[in-house]
C-alpha cells in the first residue's frame, strides 16, 4: 500500500524523496510598482502570479487563498521593505519575519 502511494505522489519517494511535500500549494506574486513623485503617489502598475495549486478539495477556498496571496504580494511590494541577506536571498521584511522565500523576490 505504501508503495503505491509513493509511487502515485500522495506521500515522500520512498528513495531520495522530494524537497517538499507534494500536497501542499505554492504561489509566487511578482509586483512592479510605479511611483509619483510630484503628486506622492505609488501604485502597482503589473501583477502576476503563478500558482500551483497541490490537490485541491475545495474551489472557493483555493480561490480565497490565490486572492489573498495577491493582496499579500501587493501589500509586501507597496508598503513593506524587503531585506536581502549576502546571498541577495529574500531574508525578511522590515517588522517581521519572511516565512516564505517570495520566489527569491523577483
């Protein structure tokens, strides 16, 4: 049973594995971002995402959360400071923790 679960994608390899587990999603947002400097106005001029959505179980719910990623990719972009570590690897924003790599910030 176990080997045809690994076999079929629904849990790790059972030799070398995967890097991350294959039921969970993955969303990358990429924000270009125009600023006015007479007038003081900034505003997201593109947004892209791209979305690998895992297995999903519930539509409304998927799209909830593919929207909400959107927001959080905008929000990051418009209003937050993106700290690189020596590397240029995406390490944080200004007041918290990055618990996601943001596609190293394209």
């Amino acid at each position: 049973m176990f080997a045809s679960l690994a076999a079929g994608g629904g849990a790790r390899a059972a030799v070398g594995g995967w890097r991350y587990s294959r039921d969970c999603s993955r969303e990358a947002v990429q924000v270009r971002v125009c600023v006015d400097e007479e007038l003081g106005v900034l505003w997201a001029a593109r947004v892209v995402s791209v979305v690998d959505g895992g297995r999903i179980l519930n539509v409304k719910n998927a799209r909830s959360q593919i929207i909400d990623g959107l927001v959080m990719g905008i929000g990051v972009a418009l209003f937050e400071d993106v700290i690189f570590d020596a590397d240029d690897h995406a390490a944080g924003w200004r007041g918290r923790g990055l618990s996601i790599i943001l596609g190293e910030v394209l």
